[in-house]
C-alpha cells in the first residue's frame, strides 16, 4: 500500500513540531521540600508569568478560589513538609510557576470513566520521576526504607497530611485499610498476588506493623525488590488500592466498627438487604480506578481535585483545599480551579470535540492517524498538536491459546503457526499506512516479512486449503481467526483491518468485529475472545505486563489464583512467568538487566505479536495551557496536571 499525501504532509509537519520543541532553555533543578520552619503564610496570588524552581524560604499562598471559604489556614492545611511538585527529568520540562484559575475542559465516551482525569488525579503513595522507574522518591509517603535483602519495608507518612474533610492521614488509616480490608475475607475474598512474597498468587501475604503514628512496616518472607515500583506506577495503582483508605469514613460502615442499629438503618436508606453490609462497603469505597465515578462525590481523597456534581454529559471537579504539593514558591497545588469532564457517544465525536477547540487536555483518545485532522484544525480550534513518546505499544496482537476450542488450541499453541503469522506481517506497511512513519518494527521477535517463508511453516504444519482457499486445521477441520475489537483507540480497527488482509494472504480466514467495550472486557474475562488487539507496555519498562490476560486467559487465571482456577500452563509458559517473576522481586537495577531473558523467552515463543514499538504519541492541549513537558512521555505530562496552568 502507498503513502497517502495526507501521510507525507502530516509527516513533514510533525518533523517541524518536533524539532521545535527539542530545543529548551535548561530545565530547573527539583527543589527540597519545605518543613514547617521554612513556611510563611502569605495569601496572595502568586506572581503571573515564568520563573523556575529554587528553594529557600517559602512563603505559602492559596487559590484565591478558596478565600473566604471558612477554612483553616493553609499551614495548618498542608502537611508539615508538604510534597514539591512531582519532578520531571532535566530534559522534559523547564517548570514555571503557574497562576491560579481557570477551568480544564477534558471529554470522554465511557460512561463513568475518563482516563485523562484518572491519571492526572490519581496519587501513587511513591513516585517514579517521569514514570520511567530508574528512580523511585516519595509521593503521598514522605519516604521508605528497604532493608539490604529486600524483605523489609519501612515508610514514613508525611506529619499532618489531611484528607478532603480535613481529617487528618496516620496510620491508622494504614492499618484499618490493611488488617481489616485487606485481610477481611468478606470483603477481599481473593488476596491480591502483588501483595504476596514475590508478587506471586502461591506467596506468603505481607506482614504489617504500626511502628508509630506516622511510620509502619510491611515485610516479606522472601526477597521482593520490585514491591516499591508497584508503589509507584505499575499498574497505575493509587494509594486506596488496600494501602491507605480513609478510616474515619469507612469504619461506621464497617461491621466490626458500626453500632448495630446505625448500620442496620444505612443498609436500610441504601435500599440494601439486611445482611448486604459487604456490598454497601464496597459501593462506598471509592479506590483509584473509581475516582470518576458517582460514587466519588462526598469521598475523602487526597487528589488535586475532588468531582463535586455529575449529570448525563457532564462531570464537574473542583480543588480539594488540602491537597498536600506545593510548587516551588510555596503556591499550593493545583493551579487549575475546576476541570469539566463532558461525556459523548463515541470516539469519533471526542475527534470533532477535540479539533472543535472544546476541549484543553486529550490524550487517551488522541491518535496518530488523526493526526492530519488535528494539523489543519489547530489555529481554528486554539490548541496545539505536541508529538510525545507513547508509554504502550497500541496495538499488539493476541491469539488466545486457552480459548475453549480443541481445534483451535492445537494449531495455535504450534509455535510454528505463530511464528507464520507474524512473518505474515507486513510492519513497515504497518508503521507508513497507519502511523506515519512515526514507529519502528517491533525488536523483540523476528521482524521480518516473508509470506515465503510463511507459507512453509504452514505447509509444514499440514494445513492444507480447502475448495475456498483458505487453510484447513492440521486435522482437516473448518479453521478460522475471529477478531473482536473494542474500539478503544482510532487506529484499532484500521489496523485490525489490515491484519485481516495479511493473514488472508498466507491463506488464513480472518474476520473482524466491532463490540461495545464493556462486552468485551465482559468477554475477555470469561475467555470468550478467540483473538483481540489492545496495548501493552511490554518493550518499555521493566515492571511492564505482558499481556497474558489475552494470549492464555486460563493459565493466567490458574497462576493468579494458586491454581485454585483456570488451567494449569505448559512447562514453556510456566519458565516464562518464573523469569517475569523474577523481575518482580528485583530493585530496579537488577531488574532492568532481568528483563532482557523475558524478552529472550517472548522472542523464541511469540507469545503474541509486538509487531512495533516507540510510537509517537498526539497531544492535544490548548495553546493556552503552561508547564506541558514537551518530551518524554505524553503519559507522563498527563501525570503532572496539578502544575497545568492557564497563561494570562
């Protein structure tokens, strides 16, 4: 297939763009965090304009949203040594000190759900500076220690931290969270693996002491260097995913904690039966994946805005007024008053949305191939078009080898089926048609493309054609790939599309099919998907997934479970996982040179197909909007929204 003009236009476009944001002043140093002795209370605006970090005495001001409101003092709001602006490595972002006001407008077609608002809300309880996992510093934790053997964990709270209400953080809400949450068998039925010696479903759960008011211990019974990163960015977990939770707030809903009768008359104004206490807590805890949910309004948090009102199309959020970062002047965070996040019917309306100038943050739904529509609408619709580094690769490809076909698992657990299709793949297409050029074939498995080569491997099998043309199963079966896509990004189904016509060239029946995305991730669970696309973050991090809830569903399922589920894996899957569990319970170093045999494995076997890697990423933001790291990541300038500000 040729290159559109469109492809050859936008392309020398983005080179333009690119190259004019590679070149920067020197980025400012991240500057010590204050302590209270270093703290003055001033509640003027901050300054309009520029100006880089810089430490010293700081002298504290507030939104002036937030004058006149009634609240305490904003010293006695923050935390004693309330947490600098997360920091973003030298080269990403030259930091301005921001004004205050304005309102964010994002958009969204999940109902209930808008990752632009999740991942610049969401607080980890450490920090990865850039998300890169190299280093790992405090975040809602002041800090943590590691013992010289990776067992032992200590963290520090940060003294006088303050939920939404006001409420202070100790703990306490540790503890709570942990011992009667987390260890509740009602209530966690299945204890999470990442919280087991090793990350692993069979490992011993974690041990939790209180040391003091502000201080605990969680330990292990086996070496678990990688159990900070999951502290910090894998997963996107937040501080509620059974870490910290808000005990003041959950505990009457607790049946441990609850008066009887109070808790029989929640139930009963919940429209719960009488025995649903279970139920009614969970509903009521809103943890990190549930932020933008109704559910949120009223809850504790501890993000940079909290949802205050919800209707049909629209959710509205405003500035929680203790939230505990700073910048570097002592100006609390965020700059930004309000975000409005709309809700449309479908992907292709967040575009029109999007190139219309309504809206001043997108990324999630922002995609390559849009990009010429994105160029010509910039000037009308008053934002810019930033090129960023993807943190996924957006369309790997999945075969599901537990799919509940005997046909089906014999030719595609055949190494040499897979290994055919991936020579099938035609990437530089691929790479031209779709992304502009703005990619690079996937390294981990073979790149080539030899429909030759193939064809023999398929021969080989014994899959022979029928009066159709396309190839029959070694046993002389009717053989088929159905893809079932959701159409969670744009280039999805164009490049599903092409699939379908590689793999008909090696002579494979493929189909494709659209579904609404919440019957596919219902599918996905079920094991119902015979084959799918969706991203990974495989080739970027050490802590990356590798997509095993779609190539072996069941064996998954069996390993997450201790094989109380599921299927029990192969001795070829089951080396994988040992070597990417091996990963997990190393520190970063260790772990980054540990990698290199998982990619090793996923190369001789082809898994699935990363067919590319190091895709460029659109960022929609308005014109108006500062402190946009234009390197790095685009995930990552996401991460830093509370620093977002509106330029006068």
């Amino acid at each position: 297939m040729k290159r559109s003009f469109w492809s050859m236009t936008v392309t020398g476009l983005l080179i333009s763009a690119t190259l004019s944001g590679c070149f920067g002043g020197p980025a400012a140093q991240p500057a010590k965090e204050p302590t209270k002795t270093d703290m003055k209370e001033n509640t003027a605006a901050p300054p309009a304009g520029g100006g880089g970090g810089g430490s010293g005495a700081f002298e504290l001001r507030q939104a002036p949203m937030l004058d006149g409101k009634g609240l305490p003092s904003l010293k006695d709001r923050l935390p004693e040594e309330p947490k600098i602006a997360n920091e973003m490595p030298a080269d990403m972002l030259k930091t301005e000190i921001g004004t205050y006001g304005g309102t964010m407008r994002t958009v969204t077609s999940v109902i209930g759900w808008d990752a632009d608002v999740f991942v610049m809300s969401n607080e980890p309880l450490l920090n990865t500076p850039g998300i890169l996992g190299k280093e790992i510093t405090g975040n809602v934790l002041k800090d943590y220690k590691a013992s010289a053997d990776s067992k032992e964990f200590t963290f520090m709270m940060r003294k006088g931290l303050k939920w939404s209400d006001g409420k202070p953080v100790t703990s306490e809400d540790v503890r709570f969270s942990i011992e009667d949450i987390l260890f509740n068998e009602e209530l966690t039925p299945v204890f999470p693996a990442w919280l087991r010696a090793g990350g692993k479903a069979d490992g011993a759960p974690l041990k939790f002491k209180v040391v003091d008011e502000y201080t605990f211990q969680i330990t292990f019974d086996q070496p678990y260097g990688g159990f900070p990163i999951r502290l910090a960015i894998e997963s996107w977990r937040g501080y509620s995913d059974y870490i910290l939770k808000p005990a003041h707030f959950l505990k009457p809903l607790h049946k441990k904690y609850a008066d009887a009768k109070q808790l029989e008359a929640k139930l009963k104004e919940g429209q719960y039966g009488p025995d649903d206490w279970v139920k009614m807590f969970n509903d009521k805890d809103v943890t990190s994946r549930e932020l933008t949910k109704p559910e949120a309004i009223g809850f504790p948090v501890l993000y940079p805005w909290m949802m205050v009102k919800r209707s049909d199309t629209m959710t509205d959020y405003e500035r929680n007024p203790y939230y505990f970062k700073v910048d570097a002047k002592g100006n609390q965070l965020p700059y930004i008053d309000k975000i409005q996040s709309a809700l449309v019917q479908n992907i292709e309306m967040v575009t029109m949305k999007t190139i219309a100038g309504e809206v001043d943050f997108s990324r999630e739904s922002a995609a390559l191939i849009k990009m010429p529509l994105y160029k010509e609408n910039e000037k009308k619709g008053g934002y810019r078009t930033l090129l960023s580094d993807m943190h996924v690769t957006p369309t790997d490809i999945f075969l599901n080898q537990t799919y509940n076909d005997p046909t089906w698992r014999k030719v595609v657990q055949d190494v040499r089926f897979r290994k055919a299709l991936s020579l099938g793949l035609d990437r530089k297409e691929i790479i031209d048609t779709i992304y502009y050029g703005f990619a690079e074939p996937g390294k981990i498995e073979d790149p080539a493309y030899n429909v030759n080569e193939a064809n023999k491997l398929l021969d080989e099998m014994g899959m022979k054609k029928g009066p159709d043309g396309f190839r029959l199963a070694p046993d002389g079966k009717k053989f088929s790939i159905s893809f079932e896509i959701g159409a969670q990004a744009p280039d999805i189904v164009p490049l599903t599309q092409l699939v379908v016509e590689f793999w008909k060239k090696i002579g494979i029946d493929v189909t494709m099919k659209t579904i609404d995305q919440t019957l596919w991730g219902s599918r996905r669970d079920a094991n119902e998907l015979q084959a799918t696309m969706i991203w990974t973050h495989t080739p970027l991090w050490y802590m990356a997934d590798w997509g095993q809830n779609f190539w072996g569903r069941l064996w998954k399922l069996w390993l997450d479970t201790g094989g109380k589920q599921g299927e029990e894996p192969p001795a070829d899957v089951k080396k994988f996982y040992d070597l990417v569990d091996k990963v997990s319970t190393s520190p970063p170093d260790a772990a980054i040179k540990a990698i290199e045999d998982v990619k090793k494995e996923m190369g001789k076997n082809y898994w699935y197909f990363v067919h590319i890697e190091n895709v460029k990423q659109p960022l929609i933001v308005s014109a108006k909007l500062g402190n946009i790291p234009e390197k790095g990541f685009a995930i990552a300038a996401n991460f830093s929204g509370e620093q977002f500000f509106f330029k006068k």
